[in-house]
C-alpha cells in the first residue's frame, strides 16, 4: 500500500475502463476503487474531492467519517461491522463536502474501500487549510483543529 497525503495507506483496486465527460469537459474513469487503511495513532485529515465517495467496512475497529457539508451542517457517519451500536457496513459522503476520519478504539485499526464516483483523480483532490476552514464554520472548530495539521 502507498501513502496517502491526507495519511493512512491506500491501494487502487479498480479503475472502470468506461471514461463520462464531466461539465467542464475534462474526462474521468465512470468509477474507481481503493482499499485505505488507517490506524488509531493518526488520522485521516479533512479534504475534499469532486465526486461521491462510497465508504465500505471491511475489517478491524469502526472508522469515525466527519463530513462537514456546504450549509455548514456536520455529519457522522460510522463505518463498522456492529450495527448494534448504530454503525453502517457503508455510507456515502458526498462531492464537494469537506471530510476527515479516525479510528476512535485506541490501538486497532480499519481496514475499508472506497468507491469513487465519477472516478478518483488527484486533480480534484483538495487538502483543507486549517485556518480558512475554521474561517468558514467556526462552529466547528474543535472537530476541524483535531482532524487538521
């Protein structure tokens, strides 16, 4: 697995070999996967990209997503494998919203895929500048100061 910038390891598994044509003209894969690997000493940092991201569990603890959408709503989601504690087996962020994840059980790890949809490219990745994310929901300040650097 390679290191991913926003940290944790990822590993593309499938790159669709149907190309869409976007609004701006530029083209992507219908659709890719990955497994991403993150453990409880680190974090996934906020981020956004330009597509819908499919987050499925595999293995290993629960993983905590922090989506913060554009109307400065914030969500959760937890991706696990116990659904009695109110975990999903998969859940969805959407384009465009600013997101972050952890694993909150100290000394585990998840193991989950992602599915991107039109498919992921680097290009439409954007990593979140602390201070200009706090600039802009506030009301989020401590989630935003624990899942930036």
């Amino acid at each position: 697995m390679d290191k991913h910038p926003e940290e944790g390891y990822f590993k593309e598994t499938y790159k669709a070999s149907e190309v869409v044509t976007l609004e701006n003209g530029n083209q992507r894969s219908a659709s890719t996967g990955i497994y991403f690997l993150l453990t409880s000493d680190n974090f996934s940092a906020f981020h956004k990209i330009k597509s819908d991201e499919m987050w499925h569990h595999y293995q290993g603890s629960a993983i905590s997503i922090y989506i913060i959408h554009p109307n400065g709503e914030l969500e959760l989601l937890k991706i696990g494998n116990n659904i009695d504690k109110g975990e999903q087996l998969q859940g969805m962020v959407p384009a465009g919203c600013w997101f972050g994840s952890r694993v909150e059980e100290p000394n585990t790890y998840s193991l989950v895929g992602c599915t991107v949809s039109p498919g992921f490219e680097f290009e439409d990745f954007e990593m979140a500048k602390r201070d200009e994310l706090i600039l802009k929901f506030p009301q989020h300040k401590e989630i935003i100061m624990s899942l930036t650097r």
